[in-house]
C-alpha cells in the first residue's frame, strides 16, 4: 500500500491493514503539507468549512457521540477514503474524542475491541482516549 501521508507527518496512525490516517487538534492550523481529501470532525458544534469533503460528529467534549450511528458512518467512510485518500480527524484538543474514533476505527480494521485503546496509545498519542466512558464505549464498540 502507497504511503498516501508522508512519513513523518505528526499524528499519523498506522492501522493493520496498512491504512494510514492522521489524528489533530483543531485549535491549531492546519498543518503544512499534502491536505486530507476526507476529514472526521468530532465536535460538539459544527466545524468551519473546509476545502475538502468532511463528515461532523456531534461529540461534547470529554463526552461520547450524540449520534452513534453518524459515528459509524463516518468511519465506514474513512476506512474506505483511507484505502486511496488521505483522512484525518479532529477535534479540540486531538486526544480524547479523536483518539476514541481512531480506537473505534482500529476495531473496524481489525484490532480487538478489548485491545484498541492499547493500539491507539501505543502507535497515536499515549494520551489518547481521555475518559473512562471513552474507553467503555470503545471496548463495547463492533
């Protein structure tokens, strides 16, 4: 599978399948470099506008999705726009609610839910995932 993000590029995760997406917070600009041609926006408000496609996840802070179903079509979406494409979430600080969707992404690409928070931890940000509802949602997340 062709490296679609550069390597290097911060906050990227690499998933099992080969599948690279990038994680960030949204309080900082864009970072310089090859822009997503999807981004997951997981945020309690809707997102300013972006040049490229984007889904937005109704997601309060510290909290859980409002809409579990919305959650998982994003990250159906993700997973297939991850394939040729260059995806990214967001959210405020890029840890809690973006490392929960990367956890529940993993699972989709095949990771144990029991083990990916670990996964995300260990190949994200080891802050990820901030809440123990988050790592609750996740372990249950199929």
């Amino acid at each position: 599978m062709s490296e679609l993000w550069p390597a290097g590029t911060p906050g990227l995760l690499r998933l099992p399948s080969g599948r690279t997406v990038r994680g960030r917070p949204l309080s900082k600009p864009v970072p310089d470099g090859p822009v997503p041609t999807l981004g997951v926006y997981l945020l309690g408000r809707e997102p300013a506008a972006t040049p490229w496609p984007a889904h937005w996840v109704r997601w309060p802070d510290f909290g859980l999705p409002r809409d579990r179903a919305a959650l998982r079509a994003a990250l159906e979406a993700a997973l297939v726009e991850a394939e040729a494409g260059r995806v990214e979430f967001g959210c405020g600080g890029g840890r809690g609610r973006t490392g929960t969707a990367l956890a529940c992404l993993a699972v989709l690409d095949g990771v144990p839910a029991g083990e990916a928070v670990a996964y995300v931890r260990q190949h994200y940000s080891r802050h990820a995932v901030e809440t123990p509802w988050q790592r609750g949602f996740v372990k249950r997340y199929t």
